[in-house]
C-alpha cells in the first residue's frame, strides 16, 4: 500500500470526451486543416436542420393538398389528395377533385341531374 501518495480521480466521461474533440479540433486549426472542422460542423448542421425543415415543410403540403368533402353520390365524408382522380370507399364512384369539392368522373357529353324528392303533394282544382 502506497499510504504517501494521494489519489485524484475524476469521473467526468462526457466533459472529457468533449475535451478531447475540442482538444483534436484545435490541433486542426493550428496547422492549418481549419477547413475540415468547419465541414464537420456544415455537415452536422445540415443534419439537423434537415429533419426540422421537412417536417414543416410536409405540414404545409398536406394542408394544401387533403381536400376532406363528401361524396356526391352517397354523402360519405372522407379525404382524398388535390388533383387527383379515385373511387369513394363507401360506394365505389369515380370521382375527381375539382375548385376543392367532389364532382363525379363522367363521360363527356354525360348530364348529371340532381333529384329532388317532394314530401307533399298539392293538388290544383280548377
């Protein structure tokens, strides 16, 4: 047992990993590969902006793109893409987005007529 000489030790692992890439950082700087630790930290940085900035950037396309409206056939409610064309999930109709609602996918020439149901009926005498 070695009693006459004291023991210091310190216990700061993450502290002394940051020392050393400071320490490796600096070496660079100091013969001249400052270039290198600037292109890490480019690099680095575009690593974590990225993520940020599509994620925000999808946010804005979808809330320009999902036009959410009801079938014109079966009224049922449901979201489709802009500019495209696809079938209700409810009844199977072709339809396509047109100014942000839904309008059937029909032939050219076709007539869509909408039918209006009468609930009384009131007779005229003459």
């Amino acid at each position: 047992m070695n009693q006459g000489t004291p023991k210091i030790s310190l216990k700061l692992p993450a502290v002394s990993n940051w020392l050393v890439l400071l320490g490796i950082a600096c070496l660079l700087v100091s013969i001249g590969l400052g270039w290198v630790v600037k292109s890490i930290l480019i690099v680095f940085g575009f690593l974590l902006l990225t993520p940020v900035v599509a994620f925000f950037g999808l946010q804005w396309w979808l809330k320009r793109n999902l036009i959410e409206d009801n079938c014109p056939v079966c009224q049922h409610e449901f979201t489709a893409l802009n500019q495209t064309q696809f079938q209700c999930p409810n009844c199977g109709e072709p339809l396509k987005i047109e100014q942000g609602h839904f309008n059937r996918l029909t032939p050219p020439g076709t007539i869509d007529v909408t039918a209006v149901e009468v609930s009384s009926v009131q007779q005229l005498e003459d």
